[in-house]
C-alpha cells in the first residue's frame, strides 16, 4: 500500500496510506488521472488582519492546523494525490508549511506544490486577474498526457468531503463539468451563486448572488425535488454553488485559451453551462465560507461544542498538519470548560477559560479570564533566560480578562489586561496592536499589550 510521509524527517518518518480506488464504499473510482487545482485566493481584504502578513490558505485554524489542510486532506483521503497550490500574496509561510507537511514516498509519484505568481516569456504581467486566469497561467501542468480530469478547490473552505463520490456523479451523468451544490434557505442566497437544475441534475441556469424576487424565482428549486435525492430539504429551496469543481481536462482548456474569463464563478461557469453540460453533485454535510473575520471566529468557536458540526477526530477522514514535537499541555488548577487547547501550552493557577480555542504553545498566567476568544498560540517557546521582546514575556499575564476576542500569533498581554470591547466597537485600527473588525477585537501577529491595557 502506497502512502506520503507527513512531514516528519528522518528515519521516524511514518507513511500515511490512502487507497487510490474504493472498492470498500460499495464502487471503484480510480482518482490517479485527477489532478486539484487549489485556488489561494487574492490578498484575503476581508480577512485582514490576518491575512496582513499570510496569504489566506496559511491562516491558522482549530488552535494545531492551517485552513490550506482542509482542502489537502480531503484531496489525500479521496486518493488525489497530485496537488497544485496557487498563490501570489505573501506566500512565504504557506510554502515552508507545504513544504515542512507534505512529502510523499518515492514509490505514490503524488506531490503538493506551490505555484506562485510569476512573469514569463508568454505574460507580460506576473499578477493572477482572477481565478481563471491563475489557471489559465499554469496549464503547462495539466496539459501533461495522464490528465484526464482536474478538480478546481478553494483554500478557505471548512468541510469534508470525498470527491471519489463527486467523480462518480461526473462520469455516470457524462458530463463535461461537475459542481458540487448545498441546499440553501433563500435569506441565504443573496451572497452565494445559485444554480437552477432539471429533473436529472444538469444545471441549466446560473445566478450570482441574487438581489431580488424575480432573479430568486429564475433559479428556485421545488423542496420536493431536494427531498427525492436522499436529503431533507427542511424549507431550502435554493441550490448554492460551493465553488468546486471537476472539469474534464479537454473541456477546461478550450474554456481557457479561447477566452479572457478571469473567473471562474462568474464567468467560466456560466460559459460552461451554455457550450456542455454541467451536472450538480447534491451535497448535505457541513461547509462554511471562511472569507471573513465573523465566519472565522464563529467557525473556530463552533469546533469547540459537545457534538461539532465539523469533527477533527474523525478517524475515517483525518485532517493531516505538520507534526510537531511539543510536549502535553500543562494545566495547574485551571477550570476549562467547552474548549480545545492545543499542545505545548502552560496554564496557570486560577485561571478560567470557556468556549475558547486556545493555539500551539500558548502560556496563560494566574486568575486569568478567557471566554468566547480564539488565541492562535505561538511559532516557538520562551524559556527562562530568553530575550524578552520589548520587556514582557510571550503569552497572556497574571489576572487579565478576554473575552469575545481574537489573538494571532506570538501576542504578549501584560498583567491585568482587560479586552471585552464593551463599547461595542465595530471597527477600528489600521497599524495599532489591536484592532476590530466585525466587532471583535484582534491583537495583531506579535502584538503586544501593556500591563493594565483596557479595551
């Protein structure tokens, strides 16, 4: 059985194995002419600031992962095993975590590279227009002879899913594309793309973002037809794009050289749905758009319920990371409660920390208080003896209190801090160590707070 190495060095490096057909699902597919194309994204505006020193796919998630592991995972664990990443904004941290994660046996032939932004004698710009047009920059790579099918991911999804399903619906219904769909309430449709589909599934219509009544009633599919497809419909009568797709290689490459599109949504899409036929993958299990600072904090903070609606410990279909040699998470006379917290971390007496998320590494004082926040942890330890960047320790200190908040990397909070923002701020900060966006507060990458800060 054939596996990758993930990411550990040396002679401890262990194959993790991933069958390339299954045969243990009740079909066969084979996924070894499939190549994944995941799109980065642009700078991440709506993420920053966050995104301010990363691109988007290397944001950190559930405390120990990175969101690019998301679409790398469920790629491994559906036996695709040739991935393409492309990026062009602050590409550094998410090319040494590809790097550092993802190496393959020399007997699987798979691999995860990273295609940045580049000029070449054929383009007179460097920049990506769209996410057409990043694809199209690279068709080098999948006008190779054993191509035969590429799937197109985003980078800043949350779900799992098995895309030797999704292939299955490709090639049973012959078509040319397929796009996997989630049922949708209509106060939900005005901000996704919403397909119109015929009594087999092929998509016939195609509207972004529908504002009104009349574009909702273009694209609107009777309930009952969800229902007979095996998923409860519970009032949803809208079908969203989730922006995934599998296009046969021939097809994708006429769509991109003999037009300008730069995106795929809205543009090559649609073209796609007037010149072939375009068939819906029905999909029902849980999916989130983490394009903002609200659906990222909310996303982190719904991992940490008793029953998640998206479940790292399923053994079935891990999420791999880089492996990390950190030792237990010391806890001494804390109270948590409702939280994950990641390995590596000190935490102190008295301390109280609810509904939290806490990262990689974090080291949290004495009667602190956190609730409702995600702190992303630290890229290394401070050991005693250390130089103390601007005189104060890496962590949180002694009797501080944050609540609602969000703290990337490498923070350091003095002693009686309080974040809460109860002024109910919705927006502020460009440059400053703490800012707001969607009304929550965010201590930036190496922000540091002094002692008695209050916001």
């Amino acid at each position: 059985m054939r596996g990758f190495l993930l990411g550990i060095p040396g002679r401890g490096t262990r194959p993790v194995h991933s069958n390339l057909t299954k045969e243990n699902r009740g079909f066969t597919m084979d996924m070894r002419n499939t190549v994944a194309l995941i799109l980065g994204g642009g700078r991440g505006t709506r993420l920053f600031p966050l995104t301010k020193i990363r691109a988007k796919p290397a944001v950190p998630l559930a405390g120990k992962y990175r969101l690019i592991d998301i679409p790398i995972s469920n790629c491994i664990n559906s036996g695709v095993n040739r991935i393409f990443v492309l990026t062009q904004f602050l590409s550094v941290s998410l090319h040494r975590h590809l790097r550092q994660t993802y190496r393959f046996d020399h007997f699987y032939n798979g691999f995860v590279e990273l295609l940045a932004a580049q000029q070449t004698v054929d383009s007179a710009t460097d920049w990506y227009q769209g996410t057409a047009d990043a694809v199209r920059k690279n068709l080098k790579y999948i006008e190779q002879r054993w191509v035969e099918h590429v799937l197109i991911l985003s980078g800043d999804q949350l779900y799992r899913m098995d895309f030797a399903d999704m292939m299955k619906t490709h090639i049973e219904s012959g078509a040319a594309v397929t796009i996997a769909g989630i049922p949708v309430h209509r106060k939900d449709a005005e901000s996704l793309g919403i397909m119109k589909v015929d009594e087999t599934g092929q998509v016939v219509g195609f509207v972004e973002k529908p504002k009104t009544e009349m574009q909702l009633a273009e694209v609107r599919t009777e309930p009952s037809w969800i229902d007979s497809h095996g998923i409860p419909s519970d009032g949803r009568d809208c079908l969203a794009s989730m922006g995934l797709y599998i296009f046969n290689r021939d097809v994708m490459v006429d769509l991109l050289k003999n037009t300008n599109y730069e995106d795929f949504g809205k543009e090559v899409f649609p073209a796609a749905i007037r010149n072939h036929k375009v068939q819906l993958h029905l999909f029902d299990g849980y999916w989130e758009d983490i394009g903002t600072i609200r659906a990222f904090y909310e996303a982190n903070l719904s991992l940490t319920r008793q029953n998640p609606p998206f479940d790292f410990r399923n053994s079935q279909a891990p999420v791999y990371t880089r492996a990390r040699f950190l030792p237990p998470t010391l806890v001494n006379g804390a109270t948590i409660t409702q939280s994950l917290i990641a390995d590596g971390c000190r935490i102190g007496r008295n301390s109280v920390i609810e509904n939290s998320v806490i990262g990689l590494r974090t080291v949290i004082g004495e009667n602190v208080t956190i609730k409702d926040t995600v702190i992303m942890g630290a890229d290394f330890t401070e050991s005693e003896g250390d130089h103390v960047a601007n005189g104060m320790p890496l962590g949180i200190g002694d009797g501080s209190v944050i609540i609602g908040g969000l703290l990337d990397k490498n923070c350091r909070i003095g002693k009686n801090v309080r974040i809460t923002n109860a002024s109910g701020v919705d927006y502020q900060g460009e440059d400053d160590a703490l800012q707001v966006r969607d009304g929550i507060p965010i201590v930036i990458k190496d922000g540091v707070l002094p002692d008695g800060f209050e916001f």
